[in-house]
C-alpha cells in the first residue's frame, strides 16, 4: 500500500524559497570574490641587508625566476616572509638552494630544516623568521602560493648596490 506525501502550498513555498535565498547569496559571494582587488598591496623595501635579502641576491645569482617576497607579519605568526622563487630544472632548483644556504652560512644563519631536496619540484628552507621556497614551474603553478598568502602584501625588492 503506498502512502502519499501530502505537502501544503505553504511548506512548497517555503522550500522555493529557501533555495532562491541559497542562490542569491552564492551568487553575490561568487561577485564579492570577483570585485576583490587583484593588485597586491606592497611594501616599500627595507633600508638595511636582512638575511631574505642575501637569500634574493643568491637565487639571483643562480639565475632563479620570478623572485617574490612576501611579508607575512599582518597575515601569521610563524614566519614574518617568504621568498618564492622558479628554476627551470631539478639541477637549477638544487644549485639555487645550495647556494642561499651557502650564502646565509657564512653569516650564522643556518636553515632549522630544509624539505624537498631530493626530487627538486619544491624545495623549501626554513629559517625561522623567513622561508625561501624553490618550485619548478609546474610545481608553482599548482600550488599558488601567491593566491593562499594573497592577504600578504608584497615586499619591494631593493635594487642590487
């Protein structure tokens, strides 16, 4: 024997319109997300060599990518910036991490630990206060920092003397 469903015209209209509330409100989300600035606020270079400075200059040296600081002090607690940079290959990516701990070793500063070095797509050297991330293209594409620490503006890298 089945048994109908007996549903009231009130209790329809209260389903209608709940669901149009549900796509009003995911739609002014999605146009929230989509009015949001794309440009990255920056902050002005600092005045003295910090050690994320010397970390630039040496990926620099090593002919590394699309070198971007951020600052993450407004956004986190457990690291006040990140240097991302790209290399091109496994090789590239391992030189350019090489040379950044060579380069803060000689002034004291060791890496509390270093991940990734092994396979090269993402090498990554933490420093307590600063993190120097290494990606290959592909890697960095796909794991966007840049869009999770959005909310970190970015530092001005200074001019080379």
């Amino acid at each position: 024997m089945a048994t109908k469903k007996v549903t009231s015209k009130k209790a329809t209209k209260r389903v209608a319109l709940k669901k149009r509330v549900v796509k009003k409100t995911a739609s002014k989300m999605a146009a929230v997300k989509a009015a949001r600035p794309t440009r990255r606020r920056t902050v002005p270079a600092p005045e003295i060599d910090t050690p994320w400075v010397l970390a630039v200059r040496a990926a620099e040296s090593k002919k590394a990518t699309n070198i971007k600081v951020l600052d993450l002090r407004p956004v986190t607690s457990f690291a006040d910036t990140f240097v991302i940079c790209t290399g091109s290959n496994s090789r590239q990516i391992q030189a350019v991490a090489d040379e950044i701990e060579k380069q803060l070793k000689e002034i004291g500063e060791r890496p509390q630990s270093v991940e990734g070095y092994q396979n090269s797509e993402w090498v990554l050297l933490d420093y307590g206060d600063f993190v120097v991330h290494v990606f290959s293209e592909k890697a960095r594409g796909f794991y966007d920092l840049e869009r999770l620490w959005r909310d970190a503006p970015e530092v001005r890298i200074p001019e080379a003397s």
